[in-house]
C-alpha cells in the first residue's frame, strides 16, 4: 500500500538536500555506480554527514575509500594461526563509512522500504532504532544524512565508544535511551519499544523483527561475500563448506541463505556459551558485544540453519587482548613466529569477529575439514570499537600482563581449541530452537501464531528476498519524481 502524497513530499525533501538513494543493485556491486557519483566520493570523508556517503554502504570499500574493490576486502587467515588446513576467509566489515561497522547497511534496508511506500512522514515520524550497539549507530547515520528525527535505544553496558559516537551525532542527547543491562538483556530493549510505541509517531524499527534487516543482507551481503570466496578459490578446487556468523539479530546470518543456494554451503550460528541459548534453551550474562540472546529472533531462519557453535567470552576478551596491546603483538611476532603484517590486520576483528574465527576454526576440527574446503566468515567491526575494554581484561590477570601470560592465552584459547559445544542440527534440533522463539515473539510481543507459524516454510524467506531485489524500479522512480 503506498501514500503517494508523502512519498512526493519525501522526494522533493530529499532533492532539496542532494539526496539519491543508491539502488539494491548497486550495493550489490559498486562499480555499476554513475562515475559522477564515484568521482565526487574521492573527496568526500566517510564519516561526514553527506548523503553521498550513502553509496558507500556496501562491502567494496577499499583501504582509503578512495575507490571501490574489485572484490570485498578479506583475510584468508594464515594455517599456523588457525591450526587447519582449511581456509578461513573473514570478510572485513569496518571499512563501512559513518560508524565503521556493517549495520549501515542493515539500517539503510530497514528504513528504505517505509521511505519508497511512504509510511514514514519525516515531517511527523521519528525512526526509532533499538539495538546491542551497532545498528542504533547504524541507524541514526543514516537518519541524519537524510535528515530525519531518529531514537537510539541501547543496553547501559555496552562499550563506552558507542556511546561517545551516539552523543557526537545525535541532535538531542536525550535521544539516547539507555536500558538496563548489557549484551543479554534484550527484553529491556524491547520493553522500551513498548512504551514509545505509544506514541504513533514514533516508528520502532526493530532489528530483530524487521524481515527487511534479513532480506538486504541475504541481498547485499550474500552475493558480496561470494565474490570474496570467488577470489580466493581461483582455478582450484576449493569448495566453500561452511558460513558463520554470530547471531546477534540474525540479519547478517541471512548471507548463508544467499550462500547455501549459490555454493551449497552449510550455515552456522555462534553463541556465547555464557548464555547458550540456541545450545540448551540457557541464559546468562556475556561480553560478545554484538550479540543479542536469551531469545531467539524472529528474523532468524532457522529451519535453514545446520549447525550451533559456542565460544566463551573469556576467549574473546583475552584474544582481543593480545591482539591489541603492544605485549601481545610482540608474543606473536617473537615467540611464534607471525609476520608483521598479519599482526598489524588482528585489530580488524571486534569481538564478534573473533568469535566467528573461533567457531570457524571448532567446525573445521569437527569436520576434518581439510585443504580443499573453505569457510566463510565474518568481521562485522573492529577492535577500535572495544579500546575501553582492554583495562578490564588486564584487571583480571592482577597486573601480571607479561609474555608468559600471552602465551597461556595462546595455548588455551587459540591453539586448544576443541571441538565441544559444536551441535549438528537434525530436525528435533531446529524445531526446539524455533519453538523456543514461540514465548518471546507471541507471548511477550504479540506475533500472531499464525505469522509465526509460517516462518518455517522455505518460501517465506524467499519471498522477502524477491521483494528486496524487486526495489530498484520502485528506487529509480522515487529519485526521478
């Protein structure tokens, strides 16, 4: 249903600010963006607040943004470190412009369709971005380069560098809700939700509802990351086997979807085994930040998942760590032999990011995976977003932070991994975990049994892909009204 009226009205703001939307397919690929357009981004920072900017919410920026890759920046993590033959290919999500982190884009497939149907009025609406760090974030740079009203709720213990970026972009501090909590205590968010629902103007744009989050990434994402995987493989025989990514909201999971039909792949979710909720209906406290538990989310396909992983925090935390202290990087430069360039690319991985290896590395012992099989994965930030939470790390070895303790870390952490707490997913599996998101999403939010029902058929999902990549008309006709 579309109110032309307002979607006149929005275009004709929009025109007034310089603003074009960039089309589906152009996320998808880059290089088919106007060369106008590619030659004014050469000049324009990626963190300024320029609508041009949103051209580059996509997977192809290069080192300098100065361009476009040819391929999705990547690491193929080296055999020694990972302890497999397997390749290990993590796609680099920091290079994403405004808040160095992927949900730009996530944020930018949620508020799309609403501004091409015209049910947000930018005169009346405030786009209301609930999240565990990142895709508020998301959300609000993508709101002030419109320049739309925006909201950003998000747990009170989530790392002090969001929240230094929240109040340097927001346009009224008071626009920061903080909830009570951390990582876990989604249902605090959603209780926010709640009460500003009440009032109709604001419009909850919920990353772990919002079946547009899943559609752009299976859309974007998925074909970007294939193109990676592509590199790499060459004329060889390499087969991709796996994709992983931690939960979170279940948006950036939806790749596997794109990627099990392309390549065949098998999909796994990781988890933080202190609230191993997706393992064995638990629940607890953890600091994966970007990861969102103790429920499942509504977006999460899970009937196309195969397999669960659980990493402990205590193997982030202390990874991240070593890899982003000048102790740490001297150990593995020294001691075990690294080179520096390798080294110097370890802060690109954020927490999440080290979990993803992680489990990469559990499946591929699990699987006897060996040279001519490759995994997929991600880093969905980097390390800068989690500088704070070095200090509490260190606290924890009593000021004792030396080439011995790199070493204990090394050993147990990376070296030992084993495989436990890897469970393959047969049909009794996908349906306790799918039945378990019956008590959140009906119960608590109010799904109908019905609208939850269905999202066990395999059409569903496609049909909100085919309905994401079907924009780029509706987009062309919105930029020229």
């Amino acid at each position: 249903m579309f109110n032309n009226e307002i979607i006149s009205k929005t275009s004709a703001y929009f025109k007034g600010r310089g603003i074009i939307l960039p089309k589906i397919s152009e996320l998808q690929n880059p290089h088919s963006i106007n060369d106008d357009v590619k030659l004014k981004l050469k000049s324009i920072d990626k963190n300024s607040v320029d609508p041009k900017n949103l051209f580059r919410v996509n997977w192809f920026n290069n080192r300098d943004h100065s361009s476009f890759s040819k391929v999705p920046e990547h690491i193929v993590l080296p055999d020694e470190f990972t302890g497999v033959e397997a390749k290990i290919i993590v796609n680099i999500g920091r290079l994403f412009p405004l808040i160095t982190a992927h949900k730009v884009l996530a944020a930018y497939g949620c508020l799309l369709p609403r501004i091409l149907n015209g049910s947000f009025d930018f005169e009346k609406h405030k786009a209301v971005w609930p999240s565990t760090g990142n895709y508020c974030r998301g959300g609000v740079a993508i709101s002030r380069i419109l320049g739309l009203k925006s909201i950003a709720i998000l747990p009170e213990g989530m790392s002090k560098e969001r929240f230094n970026w929240l109040e340097e972009w927001v346009e009224d501090k008071n626009d920061i809700i903080k909830t009570k909590g951390t990582e876990s205590n989604v249902k605090e968010i959603y209780d926010a939700c709640n009460e500003l629902k009440k009032n109709p103007h604001n419009d909850i744009i919920n990353q772990f509802d919002e079946y547009y989050n899943y559609a752009i990434h299976r859309a974007v994402t998925g074909p970007s990351f294939e193109k990676s995987f592509l590199e790499v493989k060459g004329n060889t025989n390499l087969k991709a086997r796996f994709y992983v990514s931690a939960s979170g909201s279940s948006g950036t999971l939806a790749a596997g979807d794109y990627l099990k039909d392309k390549l065949n792949t098998q999909i796994a979710v990781v988890e933080a085994l202190e609230c191993p909720t997706l393992l064995n209906n638990g629940y607890g406290e953890h600091n994966i930040q970007g990861i969102g538990d103790k429920h499942v989310p509504l977006i999460h396909n899970v009937m196309n998942t195969d397999f669960v992983v659980g990493i402990t925090d205590q193997a982030t935390n202390n990874l991240n760590m070593m890899f982003n202290t000048e102790i740490g990087q001297q150990y593995l430069s020294r001691k075990k032999g690294f080179e520096i360039d390798f080294i110097k690319r370890l802060p690109e991985f954020g927490f999440s990011a080290i979990a993803n290896i992680l489990a990469s590395i559990k499946l591929a012992k699990y699987m006897k995976l060996g040279k001519d099989d490759a995994i997929v994965t991600v880093a969905t930030d980097g390390a800068d977003l989690y500088l704070s939470e070095l200090n509490k790390t260190k606290a924890e070895f009593r000021g004792v932070y030396d080439e011995t303790a790199c070493g204990e870390i090394f050993g147990q952490y990376l070296k030992g991994i084993s495989t436990d707490n890897t469970l393959e997913l047969n049909q009794k599996d996908k349906e306790r975990i799918f039945n378990l998101g019956y008590y959140t999403w009906v119960e608590q939010q109010g799904i109908s049994t019905n609208d939850f029902e269905k999202r066990r058929n395999q059409n569903f999902w496609n049909e909100h892909y085919r309905y994401m990549l079907s924009l780029d008309d509706r987009i062309n006709d919105f930029n020229s009204i």
